[in-house]
C-alpha cells in the first residue's frame, strides 16, 4: 500500500511540473500577460502621440495659425510693421548682439578728364 502510494505522489508531481515549468506554464503565461500589458501600454501612448502630431498637420494644412506660430516661435519672426520687444528679469544679463559695423569703404581715386 506504502508503495502505491509512493508511486501515485510522484505521478502527482509529474502531472503539476508541467503545469507550472512547462512551455504553457502558470509561470509563462504570468510573463507573457506581464509583456501584453506592456505592449498595450506602450501601443495607447503611441496612439496618443499619432493623433496630437495627426491634428497638427491638420492644423498645418488648413489654417495660418499654426505656421504663424511656429515661424514666431521656432524661427523668430516678426509681422511688418511690428515691434519685438524682450523683457529680461532682474538677474538675467542680456544677451550679446552680433552686432558687425558696416564695412570700410574705400574712396575711389579721382577721375582724369581727358584733354
């Protein structure tokens, strides 16, 4: 009787270790679960930034307003007739102008009239 039962804990074993350590484990399938959620995660942000940059170049396409914006912004533009004025703080030095003087100009010598 000892012995069957000996035999029947270990068929027992035998059944659980590739339940749990097998190719299609508890323990894989935790992980896989674990890499989907991360996927999914990952994926919702994508989706997220495709439609931002999707209405930008909507926006782009269709209206002055957004490359009224960028040429202000990323290229430093200003309208005729327009005044650009920049106020510094307290303890802010003010930035350095390259500012080059005009060139030298030479005179030309004079001119001979002919006889």
């Amino acid at each position: 009787m000892r012995l069957i039962l000996i035999c029947l804990a270990a068929l027992l074993l035998l059944i659980q270790y590739p339940l749990w350590f097998g190719k299609g484990g508890w323990l894989r399938v935790a992980e896989l679960d674990q890499q989907v959620n991360a996927a999914v995660q990952k994926t919702e942000e994508l989706k997220a930034r495709n439609t931002k940059l999707a209405s930008e170049v909507q926006d782009l396409k269709t209206g002055t307003g957004a490359i009224e914006e960028r040429a202000r912004y990323e290229l430093g533009m200003v309208k005729e007739d327009e005044v650009f004025i920049q106020v510094l703080s307290a303890g802010t030095a003010a930035p350095e102008l390259a500012v080059k003087p005009p060139p030298a100009v030479e005179p030309l010598p004079p001119m001979r009239s002919s006889p």
